[in-house]
C-alpha cells in the first residue's frame, strides 16, 4: 500500500514537473527579442528620423517584443527613458574625425562602427534590425551570417545626398554631398546581405525591388493614432522643418521670396537652426514671423492652430514625417507634386505646383472653415494605411 502511494506520489511530481518545464518551454518561445541598431539617439523623438525610430520602440514593446537598442551617439544626451520600454540600451560614440572622409565608404557608415557592438550582437542568436544604410557597416560581417537581419530604408540614401549637393550653397558641404552621394549609390550593394528591406515608401519599395529581394513598404511610425483636428478657424499659415537641413531651408525661401513677401497672409515658420539667410529675409516682413529651435509641443500646437499647413519640398524621397503630422492634427494642407508623389497620400492635399498656384490657393482656402467630411477622408485613408498598429503586424512578421 505504502509502494502505492509512493508510486502514485512520482508520478505525480514528474507530471508536475514536466508541466513546469513544457510552460517554461512555451513561455521562452513565446519571448521574442530584437536587437535595433539606431543611427541616433532616438529621443526626443523631435526630428523625422528619429520619430520613426522611438514610435517603432513603443508599438514592439507594447507588442511584447524584447528590445535590445544600440545607439550611435553625437551630440544627444544618453535618454533615461529608453529605459522603460527597451530590454537594454546601449551607447556607442560615433567615430567623427575628418579622416573617415577619405574612406572608399561613406562618411555616414564608416563612422557608425563599433567592435563594441558586435561583441554584443553575438551574445545570442535574436534578430536584427538596422536604421537605415547608415547603421549597415556590420552587415555583411561573416559573423552575422545565421542571422535575420532586417534593414529599414529612410530614403533612397544617393538620391537624398544628391539633392542635398544641389541645393547647398557652402562649397565644401557641396563637395562632401555629391562624394558621400557616389559611395552611398556603391554601398547600397549591401543589402544582398539582407534578409529583409523595409521600405519607408511605396516608391522607394517599387525602385529598392528592382535591385533586391524581399523588400516591403513598412510605412512611417509616428506619435499619431487618430485624427484629431481642432474646430474653428485658424489665423496664421505654418512651414515647419528642421531649418538646418538644406532641402528644408530652401523649401522657407520659396515660401518667402516668391509666395508670402506678395500676399499679406500671416505666416510662421518654425524649426531648429535656421540659415543667417532665412533669418535676414524674415526680418524684412512684419507678416512673417520665425520660431526657431522651439520644442516638439509648441511645434504640434503651431500645426493644430495653423488654418493651413504649407509643406513644398524639392525632394521627392521617403515620406515625409511632417506631411503625416499635418495630415492628423492640422486644417488645410497645401503642398507640391514631389511631397506626396506615389505616396498614397495624394487626395488628402491640395497640390499646388507654381508660387502663383500656392498664393491663389493660400488666399482661397485662408478664410474658408476645414471640412469634417475632409476629415473622414482622412481617417479612412490614414487609419487604414498609416497607422502603427499595421506597421508593427507588418515588421513583427518579418521578425
């Protein structure tokens, strides 16, 4: 009897304990980790890049998903709150001296490597993603070579240093464009080593699968989940960008020059470090008015009050982050073809080509009280094909 028992007692505890070990089985593949490999800091999430960046952080930790985060650093603070959503964060200085100009790589690449990194990339066997052709200098390591490995495209990299060689007015940064252009256009090559590219838009997908496979269009991660527009009116037409970037401070001079020193529409123009040019030709009209270097709340509530948000851009690459912002919280959006082309965001716009378009249309829809029909439209549009939560099932996928 007593035999019984203690037979029936085994049985039982090696019932349990293989119990125990099928859940911890289960529960260990049900832990998904990811390494990122981020080519800033990403917060604040306070310019296009990065906001892609931290809003993809939040959905794959809302998600569950286990981020191990390396960050290239360059002038950002260490961000305490990475922290509460990513499993580790580490931090890396990027290699800025002037010598890596003269490497056969990019300037941008050669600069983001970091044996440090790889030390603890190899520490298991979890995914990785990589932020942008930038973060790609470890790709193709050997050592990486059983791994998934995911690459997020920002841009078409050579066409955006190309047309940031176009409009640059400092000879040296002119030169630095157009060789860093020629070596990103080399390097692109890279992406063979890819299990995966993450394609920001539709167009740069289209063009980015001629050249390899398995790419996606994984649109941008961004702070918005529903459309939220203000009611009423505003009294004052908005460009905002960072003004430091030479595409960004050209597209304000326009503004400037050809639209708002003919029509005496109020107008405001916001972003970090703007050019000594934008700041002279400002000073000349009282209408106009620029906010520089002001913080990511007062630029979202500039996009919200503003009766029109103005976003010309003479790039056509990527998406750009401050369409999609104006588009979930602003009024009336005025922009030209190369801002929204093969975008899918064509018929939430009014597209204006000429300086004379843009003025007429400045003045037409400047009085003119914003729609709720146009914004249903909107959330049929942006909810449908913009919102994180589709991003996120489209990467976790991929992962």
């Amino acid at each position: 009897m007593g035999n019984r028992r203690t037979t029936n007692t085994n049985c039982l505890f090696q019932i349990s304990l293989a119990n125990f070990f099928n859940k911890t089985f289960v529960s260990k593949l049900q832990q998904k980790h990811l390494h990122i490999i981020s080519f800033d800091v990403p917060y604040p999430a306070n310019y296009g890049g990065v906001i892609d960046v931290f809003y993809k952080l939040k959905a794959l930790h809302a998600q569950g998903i286990k981020i191990h985060l390396h960050c290239f650093e360059y002038g950002r603070a260490e961000a305490l709150n990475l922290e509460s959503i990513c499993e580790k964060v580490y931090y890396y200085k990027r290699k800025l001296s002037r010598k890596y100009l003269l490497n056969t790589l990019p300037f941008v690449v050669v600069t983001r490597s970091s044996e440090k990194l790889m030390e603890h990339l190899l520490r298991d066997k979890h995914p990785v993603l990589f932020e942008g052709l930038h973060c790609c200098f470890h790709l193709n390591d050997v050592r990486l070579n059983d791994r998934i490995k995911i690459v997020r495209m920002h841009n078409i990299e050579h066409d955006y240093y190309f047309n940031l060689e176009k409009v640059e007015k400092s000879i040296f940064k002119k030169l630095y464009f157009g060789m860093e252009a020629k070596k990103l256009k080399r390097f692109e090559k890279v992406l063979n080593k890819a299990y995966a590219v993450a394609a920001i838009s539709p167009a740069d997908a289209k063009e980015l699968s001629t050249r390899y496979q398995n790419v996606h269009h994984i649109t941008a991660f961004h702070p918005n989940e529903e459309v939220k527009i203000k009611d009423g009116k505003g009294d004052f037409c908005l460009y905002h960008g960072n003004l430091e970037v030479g595409e960004n401070n050209e597209a304000a001079l326009y503004l400037v020059n050809e639209i708002f020193s003919k029509i005496n529409t109020p107008f405001i123009i916001a972003g970090r470090k703007p050019s000594a040019e934008l700041v002279q030709v400002v000073s000349k009209h009282k209408h106009i008015k620029l906010k520089a270097n002001i913080n990511t709340q007062d630029i979202d509530s500039l996009i919200k009050d503003a009766q029109i948000n103005i976003l010309p851009t003479f790039q056509a690459t990527g998406i750009k982050l401050k369409l999609l912002a104006a588009l979930f919280t602003g009024r009336h959006c005025i922009v030209n073809s190369p801002m929204v082309a093969n975008t899918g965001l064509e018929e939430l716009c009014s597209i204006q080509n000429t300086a004379e378009e843009m003025s007429n249309e400045i003045i037409r829809l400047f009085d003119l009280p914003f729609d709720m029909q146009e914004k249903q439209k909107r959330e049929a549009i942006l909810i449908t094909n913009f919102s994180n939560a589709i991003n996120m099932k489209k990467l976790v996928a991929l992962i």
